[in-house]
C-alpha cells in the first residue's frame, strides 16, 4: 500500500559519474523507487496511480532507537509503512504492565488499531533506527474511492492484521514454549523471504525479553528454548544471529500443537 524499506539496492550517478546507493532513510525516494513496493502496493496499481499515491504520503526524519511513532490515546490521523527498521507495537495492561503485541518489520502497515474508536489503543516503538512512510487516512479514504484496487488492497491488510491477532491468541493459549518460539522464528523467516531476503540467516531486531513479553515466556525460558533448538541442530544461534539449520524439523515443532 505505501510504501516500506526504501530501496537501498537501488543507485543513482552523480555528475562525476560515481555510483551513489540510495539510503533507506533517504526521504526522497518515491513508491516508484522503493524495493519493497511489490509487497506494499496493490500489484494492480498503474504507474500513474503509484504517483497519485506518492502525492499523499509523508516522509519524516528517521525514528531513532527507543522513539515512539504514537502513544496509546493519541487520535487516530494516518496509518504507517515501514520502509526500514523495526517497530514494536506495545499496550498497557490493567496492571500497568507493558505487553507487546507485535513486531513490523519493513514492508508492513502499522496504526490500524485506531480505525475502529479515531485514537491509537497501543503504543508503537522503534527498536532500532526506523524510515517510516506516512498516510494520511482522510487522505488515503478518498483516493481508495477512486482507485478500487488499493481499496481491496487496504481491506486485505485489515483482514491480515484480524488473522494475526487471531494467531496470536492461538499461540498463546495453546502451544508450548518450543511451539511459541518456533513459530516466531518461523514468521519472520517468511516475512523476510516475502522481502527477498533470506529466510534462514537473519538478524532478531527484538532483545530476548520483548520475545519472551510478547510469546508469554519469561527471558529464561526463551534463552532456554534457543539453547536447546541449537543443541539439536535446528539452528545456530550467535547472540541476535540466527541461521535455521533444519527448516523441516522446525516447521514441524510449531506445528506439534496442531497435530495432537
């Protein structure tokens, strides 16, 4: 739909004719440019309707670690894609604790969550230094009118976002921490693969407690867990590093749930 990490594989030349790598931080670059539009944009968009699109959207200053794009309470204006970075969306409890409630990673919407009541109920936080793209809703609302595909588009990343609650509800309620942990990992090696990155070596954005915060698994228990899938040599694991050695064999830990 907008747009998220920023094309840094793309180059321009400047006049003495040197290559110049497009930073993912870089402001300037279009929905045209950004690597990551197949995943963002509706694939029926035409080129001019991308531009129709770029006219509305709102590229700031990057987030810095520990930043928060918006507060819990906060009304409810645009909806946010990331073009680099990651985001943690967190909420409070009736306790007053702190529960996070998902990671978005480039190429994904966040800010839904204030659709339905015009204020944020989370809170979303950079976990590292994060380019966002933002749309405006109002904005967003009439140009869906006038192109119908970005309309389907946006009412397919809603469904998405209910699917991923739904998961996530799911997860915790029944898995085990094995089952939990695996198919985190599992997630972001599709998500990552989806962005034509690898999806067996990646880098965990989040630290082991906003893992264990979001699985419902206390910092031990996830050091544990990664401990024990590299001693069977499912994966390897060097402080945030992870390689997945046996994509099969992990697939089918997240899966033991399902099949009991």
């Amino acid at each position: 739909m907008s747009r998220k990490n920023i094309a840094s594989s793309n180059s321009t030349s400047d006049s003495s004719g040197n290559s110049q790598a497009k930073c993912h931080h870089n402001p300037l670059v279009s929905c045209g440019d950004c690597r990551l539009n197949a995943i963002c944009l509706p694939i029926s968009l035409h080129v001019d309707d991308i531009d129709r699109l770029d006219e509305i959207i709102q590229r700031g200053r990057p987030l810095q670690k520990g930043e928060y794009l918006y507060h819990t309470g906060a009304p409810f204006r645009s909806v946010f894609a990331i073009r680099s970075g990651t985001i943690k969306a967190i909420s409070i409890t009736n306790g007053g604790q702190e529960q996070v409630t998902g990671f978005y990673l480039p190429g994904e919407i966040l800010g839904m969550d204030g659709i339905a009541q015009n204020h944020h109920t989370n809170s979303a936080i950079a976990l590292e230094t994060a380019a966002v793209c933002e749309i405006p809703f109002s904005r967003l609302e009439e140009l869906s009118l006038k192109l119908p595909g970005l309309q389907r588009h946006f009412f397919s990343l809603m469904s998405k976002e209910i699917t991923s609650d739904q998961q996530l509800i799911t997860l915790l309620s029944k898995n085990s921490a094995d089952e939990r942990v695996a198919s985190l990992l599992l997630s972001i090696s599709t998500r990552n693969h989806h962005r034509h990155l690898s999806a067996t070596c990646f880098r965990l954005p989040m630290s082991r407690a906003d893992i264990g915060n979001y699985l419902g698994l206390t910092i031990e228990t996830v050091s544990r867990v990664l401990s024990r899938f590299q001693k069977s040599n499912l994966l390897a694991v060097d402080k945030k590093e992870i390689t997945i050695l046996d994509m099969d064999a992990l697939k089918k830990v997240a899966q033991a749930e399902s099949r009991c």
